[in-house]
C-alpha cells in the first residue's frame, strides 16, 4: 500500500473514531437524562450541562477533522484533501445539529430566541400597562399620541434591550464554555492517538499541535472582507437550502447537504491560500492559536476572524426579510470589486506594529 493512500486511510478512520465517540456520548448523555426524573433545581442544572456538553461535543468532532484534514495538505494530497472536505461537510451536517460549534452562531440562536420570548411578553406587560390599556379600545389615536405613554414605552424599549442582551449572554455562557472544553479535548485526543495507536508518520507531526500554523496570508482589511462574504455565504446557502424541496424527507436532507458541501468545498478552494474560508473564529482560534504571541498578531486575528465573521452574520440577519436576487448579486458584485481592486497600500500582512 502506498503511503499517500495509507496516511489517508488512517486519517478518515481517526475523523470517524472521533466523530463515533462524541456521538456515542451524546447518546449515552441523552439517555440519562430521558430515564432519571429531576426536581426544578436539578433540571436547571441539567439544561446548563447539556449545553455545555453538546457543545464539548461538536467542538471536539470538528477540531479533530480539521486537524486530521491539515495532515494531508501539508503532504500535497491535494485531491484527497477536497475529497474529504466534501465527505465531512455532509457528515457534520448531520452530526453538528445540536450545537453549532461556532460561537457566533451560538450568540445569533440565543438572541433570536430571546427577543421573540422577550417581545412577547413586552407586548402583553404594555397592554396589560394602566398607561396604556385605559381608552385601549375607544380611543387608539389618541393613546398612541398621548406624551406619558409614548415616554413609558420608550423606557421600556430601553430596558428591554439591555435586558435582551444580559440574557442573550446569559444564555450563550455554558455553550461557549463548551466550546473551549471541546477544543481542549481534542487537541488532548489528537495527541495521544498520534502518539500511541496511529502511522509512524502521524507520530512525526504531533508538533502540528504545538507549532504556529499560519492561515491569514494577506492583510487585515482584505481578510475581512473575505471573511465577512464567506460567513454571509453559508449562512444564506444554508437558508434558502431549507426552502428547497426535492422528494421526501431524506431525499430532500441528503440533496441539501450534497448541494451545500459542494458551495462550502468551492469556497475554500477559491480562499485557502487567502484566510482559509473558516467563516468560523472558534475554528480559526483553534490553528491560529499558536501564533497569537504579540500585540500585532492578535489584532489581525480579531479583525479578519471574529469581525470578518460578525459583519457576514449581521449583514445576513439584517437582509433576512429581504432576500432578494438583486440584493444578494448587488452584495457579491460589491465583494468582488473591493477585494479584487483594493489598493494595496491600504492593506499591509500586518496593520498594527
């Protein structure tokens, strides 16, 4: 056998274990939860673990894909490398529905979630209001023009935003604690398989987990960019994909998650050798970690990957209503446009010295 073919082989099966093992965790987990009855303190609790663990969980399987994927374009199996990205893009698809392992994601759930409870029930506390509910009925324009309850509401409005927010952060704790427990493990993973139960070749490259791997090959501004269209890509892909229909149920899944692993897969290809295409901080944290030794680096980092990445999810949950063609191509020509014709003086490998 080959040894290009054998570091493959090795390599799928350690991404499978992997993804084997988180899963028969999640199982288990799932299972003691369905079969034990807990009080109303206890089930706090076990709503805060849960969070944590799905997230441990899909952090893990993730992290020790993408190391795993890192061996094979460091040894120039380029075919291999794509080929497995589109394999796993689909597994994840299917893997990674409990928890997005991608905190941005995790802030964006929480807050959808929190404004539509928290709207709710402000809609009921104003009506259900003395300010608000005497002439409710008779008299709508002229309660709507009255100066104390237009007051009222507006500080109410205020306090509900920063409540929305505390809440939002509240709710996205134990998640992103779960995201780093996940990072950790894995890399712990990753150095004792290599170490102990896989090829001689996979010995030689534990210093992977140690060592700098540079992913930004190009300036703050124009990673920024990239990975502000990247992030904004997926997520809308992954939208409009829910509003597809192509048979029955499994039929439908399993066209989606061939139609997005494709894009995602293209994606990368075209921005590898610019960020990366990660459209995911936790993942980039997670290959960049190592380089993040001075003020400079740090910087680039937050600026391209965690900027990057909020600006495409705002700007796609601020066009969410308006999906429309000319939009979107309006977005992508614009895209295209400064990133192929920024000057270059604007853009430096490092905007901070």
């Amino acid at each position: 056998m080959e040894e290009a073919t054998e570091i493959w082989i090795v390599t799928s099966v350690s991404i499978f274990l992997a993804c084997i093992v988180g899963m028969l965790l999640r199982k288990f987990f799932t299972h003691i939860v369905r079969r034990v009855t807990f009080g109303e303190n206890q089930r706090t609790f076990i709503l805060y673990a849960s969070d944590i663990l799905h997230a441990s969980i899909s952090t893990f399987m993730l992290v020790v894909g993408t190391y795993e994927k890192c061996l094979l374009i460091g040894e120039r199996m380029i075919l291999e490398y794509y080929l497995s990205t589109i394999l796993l893009t689909l597994v994840y698809r299917y893997i990674l529905t409990g928890v997005a392992p991608n905190p941005l994601t995790i802030f964006a759930q929480n807050w959808e979630e929190v404004s539509t409870n928290n709207h709710s029930e402000y809609i009921q506390d104003v009506e259900s209001d003395p300010l608000v509910s005497v002439g409710y009925e008779s008299n709508l324009r002229q309660r709507r023009a009255d100066t104390r309850q237009r007051q009222t509401q507006t500080l109410r409005q205020e306090i509900l935003k920063k409540s929305k927010i505390i809440l939002c952060l509240k709710s996205s704790l134990p998640s992103l604690l779960g995201l780093y427990i996940g990072l950790y493990a894995a890399v712990k993973w990753l150095h004792l398989a290599w170490d102990s139960y896989l090829t001689t070749y996979h010995s030689t490259k534990t210093g992977i987990l140690k060592d700098c791997i540079i992913v930004l090959q190009t300036g703050p501004v124009q990673g920024f960019i990239v990975e502000c269209f990247v992030t904004f890509l997926f997520l809308f892909v992954a939208e409009k994909l829910k509003e597809l229909h192509f048979g029955n149920s499994a039929q439908n899944y399993l066209l989606s998650s061939a139609i997005f692993s494709l894009i995602s897969t293209a994606t990368l290809f075209i921005f590898i050798d610019v960020t990366g295409s990660f459209a995911n901080p936790l993942l980039a944290y997670a290959l960049e970690r190592e380089c993040l030794y001075d003020m400079s680096s740090i910087v680039n980092h937050i600026i391209v990957y965690w900027f990057g990445a909020l600006c495409g999810t705002v700007t796609f949950y601020c066009v969410s209503d308006t999906k429309h063609l000319t939009m979107i191509s309006a977005n992508i020509v614009l895209f295209l446009f400064v990133f192929l014709f920024i000057p270059s003086a604007i853009d430096r490998p490092y905007l901070f010295y």
